[in-house]
C-alpha cells in the first residue's frame, strides 16, 4: 500500500515538474528572442517545384511508391505524393481534379469516362506493368491443369472434391487473400465470376483468407490438398503452378512472364495509370521515366510483368 | 508560530493539489472509455441504420465485397467465442495449478526461478507467437491430427492459452499468497492435510482474485488479434459442434486488423467494421462487469 502511494506521489510529481518546465521553456524563449530557442523559418522550396499527386489501386501502389523514391532521387526539386484507395477512388480523383496521375488495376468503365466528359476530363490511358496471376497447389498434387470454368466452382464450393477434377480424393482447401488485397479483386473478375459474366459468384465462405501473397505460399506449400492463387512475382519451387485453360477451352497455358505480356495466360492484367489528357511538362517526364528502362526494372523487382523486354 | 501555520497551510494546499490531480486523472479513464465509445458508436451508426440488427448480428454471411455486400457477423462473433473459450478450458487449470504451485508448494528457490520464468512468457510479442504457430506447431499438429489444414481454432485456442497464462498465474497467485497465514494453519491443525487445505481452505479464501485473474485471462485472449489472425484460417464459417475446434474460424479482431486498412473511408464496409468493434466492446464491457458483480458477492460471502 505504501510503495502505491509512494509510486502515485512519485508519478505526480514527474507530471508537475515537466509542466513547470515547459511553461519556464517557453516563457523564457518569449523573453529572449534572440537566443536559438526558436528554429529558423523553414527554407522555401525553389519556385520552379512541381508536385505530382497519385491516387488510386493498392495494387499498383508498390510500383508507384518505388518509383516516386528512386524519381525523386533524380529529380529533388519534383514533390510526388503518392496514395492508395482503390482504382474507382484513383479514378474518381482524377476526375475531381484533385490528383493528375489515376493508378488503376483495371480499365476505366465507360461509365466514368462519360462522368470524365461531363466534368471537361479526358483520361489518357498509360499501361505501366502486366501482372499474372498464379494458380498454385501443393507440390505433390496430381493435378496440373484446370479450366478457368473448373476454378470458378472450386473456388465457389461448387466442387468440393480433388476427384471432381481428377485428383485424388481430398476434401479442397481453398486458399485465398482477404477482400483488402487488390489480387482478390482481380482473381474474383477473372476466375470466380467468370470474367464478369455470373456477378452473383462469389468466393465460398470456407475459403481461408490470408494477409499476403508470401502467406499464401507457405500455407499452399504445407497444405496437400490447398488451392491458392498468388502474384507471378512470388512463385516458387514450394508450390506447383498449374496450367490454366482459358473460358470456353483452348489449350492450357502455363504461366509465364511471356504468356501474360502476350495475353494467352488468362488470369492476367494490366496495370494502368490515367492522366487528364496527353501529360506535359513533369508529369510526362515521370511517366517517360517509368516505362523506361529505370521504371520497368523496378516493375520486374516488385514481381511484376514489365511492359515489353 | 507564524512560520510554523504557513508551513502547515503550504502542505494543506500541496495536499489538495495532489488530492485534485489525482482526481482528474481517475476521472479521465472514464472520459477515455466513453470517448472511444462514443467514437465507435458515431462511425458504427450509419450500418446500424441501413441494416436491421436482427441481420447483422444473426446473419450467417459475412461477405463485404459481394453484390451486394452481407454483413452478418453471427460467424465472426463464434468465431471468438470458440477461440476463447478453447484459451480459457487450456489456460485456466494449467493456470491456476501452476500459481498453487509456486504459491504453496514449492520451494523458495524454485519459486523464485519459476515466476520470472512464467512472467517472461507475457514479454513475448504475439507475432512470435503466430509465427511458432503457423510455421511449427499448425503444420505438425495437422500432420499428427490428420487435419486437411494446419490453420484451426484449436490452434488458436493454445497459443491464446499460452499468452494468457503469465496474467492468470501472476494474479492468482498473488490472490493465494495474500489468504492469512492464520487460515492455513487453523486448518492444518484441525487434522487437515496439505492439500485439502489448498482446495477447501485457501482456494475459497482466494476465490474473488482468482475469478479477477480468470477474467483478466479472458480479456488478453477475445482482444488478442495478431496471433489469431495468422494461425485461425480467417474462414468466416460457423464453426459447429466440437468438429468446429478443428476447422479454420475468423474472428472479430482479426476480421477488423485484415479489413480495414484498405476499406474505402465511409463506405458500408467501414462502418459494418466500426460496428464490429462496437460489438467487441459491448462483449468485453459485459464479461468485465458480470466479474465485477461475482468478484464483489464473493468477496462479501467470504468475510
């Protein structure tokens, strides 16, 4: 009880003794203004600073971020403030005004191109990456092909059984991101709802849900009767990739950094940033930049598909 | 004299300082509580409003990308409740033994080595926690189980079980040592021996720290969100039956720590998170005063 009061006392006492510092702090900076208490004027930036805002997909937001790092090493003078929110919401700024580059992991609709016309916006479209999904097993899985037909019931709990696509007998264990990953949007347009096409699909609720690519990969890779879907940019030899038949048949395509650039992989896509009009001045600088050499080597680096080779 | 009154007024006014910023620092826990209250209530609303309550806290679906979006969070709240109460069926007899142990029957030395040893455990970050779970004990426990996947309540039950018990042994032990010399002894010279001492004397006696600790216990485990995030699956299923332990759940906490940091700000998703915090507050108030309320009666029936 006594060491309580005593540690009550001792904790007042700190808090009284700091308040009285800083209101003496203070008032003596007040008294004396010339002493260095008080910080010089910040420096004013060069008049010739340009900022660039980007808004929009967490997908494409690593990209975005390392190159407004590696940009700004270049260019000190440039200010790029980059965020993330979603493709609508980068959309949506660019439209407002209140961002000149609009990242998207998806086309712009057609809808937002006429809400783009009525407010005097024409979104110029810039693919900077491509970015394949991998569907991925356990390494001692059968199996080694599906359709993208089969995948949609899979991962709808549709077909609960490995033996419904010619793998043995297991109950499926399906593997997926949680509904903050822009991957789980694009696995869910691509492969759950057919490519759009049945908007009613949607993941089953027994589908585990994991923070991130890498944990999706390691629980695939210790889980023998797991489907998961991961980045190109993460696989390895854990894991099986599987080869995917795209909607209505064909032959199955393994995913490679080829296949998704020339658009055979089905679960591919690509990485856009929109400008209101053909961007001038730094804006296009950066954007140049980008898709140059320097911008696409960081696109690779974040497992990425760059542009061309 | 005058000195002498001065001096004696100065310590009056020095006491009433202390008496009155000690005040406001009690009254300012309450203010916090009702502000973070408040604050979850006013972003929970507009959810609460669009959507009955009867399909937000009964519904079976928690999907908030779908068209359109459900936000039934009956699976989530099980979710928790299977988790911690696996924690607590693990951590509270392991728990308690352990504290009667290093209360009453070891040696000075050994308590002395094992009590650092079990508050060390409360030192350990969650995320070690998780990692040991979804790397070393998930995949071995599902290998010897025969589970189809090494990500499961029970899973997360164990390791809660784990982090909670340095809270429940160090305050029920602390509750044991704290029961009167006079108690044991009377007891041991009405012929009873050491252990019936221990569960019909001193364990009664200590009742009302014990049920604190247990309650304490409890709390760590529903709030706990890193560990259960990586080691339960995040399935949002209603687990059934005594099957569900072994099959992948999604809690509350982990459902908020994985969704909100990319929800779009003021969409339905983020207040139906909102509402789930909410909720996770109504539980823990409630399981804290239903304590209060038996820690308080026992307290009365013991003296």
């Amino acid at each position: 009880m006594d060491t309580r009061r005593l540690v009550l006392v001792g904790f007042v006492a700190i808090l009284l003794v700091s308040a009285v510092l800083v209101v003496g702090c203070a008032r003596r900076a007040e008294m004396e203004p010339g002493t260095a208490v008080v910080p010089p004027a910040p420096v004013e930036p060069p008049a010739s600073a340009e900022t660039i805002r980007q808004i929009g997909s967490t997908t494409v937001l690593p990209i975005a971020e390392a190159w407004q790092k590696k940009f700004s090493e270049t260019h000190p003078s440039v200010k790029i403030a980059v965020s993330g929110g979603g493709s609508g919401a980068g959309i949506e700024a660019l439209i407002s005004g209140t961002c000149e580059v609009a990242s998207s992991s998806r086309e712009i609709k057609d809808k937002e191109r006429e809400q783009a016309a009525a407010a005097g916006v024409s979104p110029v479209e810039h693919i900077i990456a491509h970015d394949g999904i991998a569907v991925v097993v356990h390494p001692s899985n059968p199996v080694s092909e599906l359709s993208i037909e089969q995948l949609s019931d899979m991962f709808t709990g549709k077909i609960r059984n490995w033996k419904d696509v010619g793998g043995q007998s297991g109950e499926i264990q399906i593997i997926s991101r949680d509904s903050a990953s822009g991957t789980y949007e694009a696995f869910k347009e691509l492969v759950v709802t057919l490519n759009k096409t049945d908007k009613e699909r949607d993941y089953a609720a027994e589908a585990l849900k994991q923070a991130s690519n890498q944990a999706v990969l390691t629980s695939v890779a210790q889980t023998k009767a797991a489907i998961g879907y991961i980045g190109l940019g993460y696989l390895d030899e854990t894991v099986k990739a599987l080869r995917v038949i795209p909607m209505g048949g064909g032959t199955a395509v393994e995913v490679t950094a080829d296949a998704v650039l020339d658009g055979t992989y089905p679960v591919s896509r690509a990485l856009y940033m929109y400008t209101n009009g053909e961007p001038t001045g730094i804006v296009k600088e950066y954007l140049d930049w980008g898709k140059g050499p320097e911008g696409q080597a960081i696109v690779a680096g974040l497992g990425f598909v760059p542009i061309s080779k | 004299m005058r000195k002498h009154i001065a001096a004696k007024n100065r310590r009056h006014v020095w006491e009433w300082l202390i008496e009155r910023l000690t005040q406001i620092a009690g009254l300012l826990a309450i203010v916090f509580v009702l502000l973070i209250f408040a604050f979850l209530l006013r972003d929970a609303l507009p959810v609460l409003a669009q959507y009955p309550l009867s399909e937000l806290l009964g519904g079976t679906r928690w999907s908030p990308t779908a068209e359109p979006e459900k936000f039934g969070m009956l699976p989530l709240m099980l979710g928790s409740l299977y988790v911690t109460a696996g924690a607590l069926l693990l951590a509270v007899p392991l728990g308690l033994a352990c504290a009667v142990f290093v209360a009453e029957v070891a040696p000075k030395r050994v308590r002395e080595m094992l009590k650092p040893a079990v508050e060390l455990l409360a030192a350990i970050p969650s995320v070690v926690f998780g990692f040991l779970g979804l790397l070393l004990i998930g995949p071995w426990l599902a290998d010897k189980l025969d589970l189809p996947i090494g990500q499961f309540a029970a899973l997360g039950s164990l390791i809660l079980a784990f982090m909670a018990l340095p809270t429940i042994v160090s305050v029920s032990e602390d509750a044991i040592r704290a029961v009167p010399v006079a108690l044991r002894e009377n007891s041991l010279a009405l012929g009873a021996t050491d252990w019936q001492t221990i569960c019909r004397a001193v364990l009664p006696a200590a009742r009302s720290g014990i049920i604190a600790a247990v309650m304490l216990g409890l709390g760590r485990a529903i709030g706990e969100t890193m560990t259960v995030l990586m080691v339960t699956g995040n399935a949002a299923v209603i687990p059934r039956g005594l099957l569900g332990f072994l099959r992948p759940v999604r809690t509350m906490t982990a459902t908020i720590a994985a969704e909100m940091g990319e929800t779009a700000f003021r969409t339905p998703h983020y207040h139906a998170l909102f509402a789930v915090g909410l909720i996770l507050l109504l539980i823990t108030f409630l399981t804290n005063t239903i304590a209060d309320v038996v820690v308080r009666r026992a307290g009365r029936v013991g003296s």
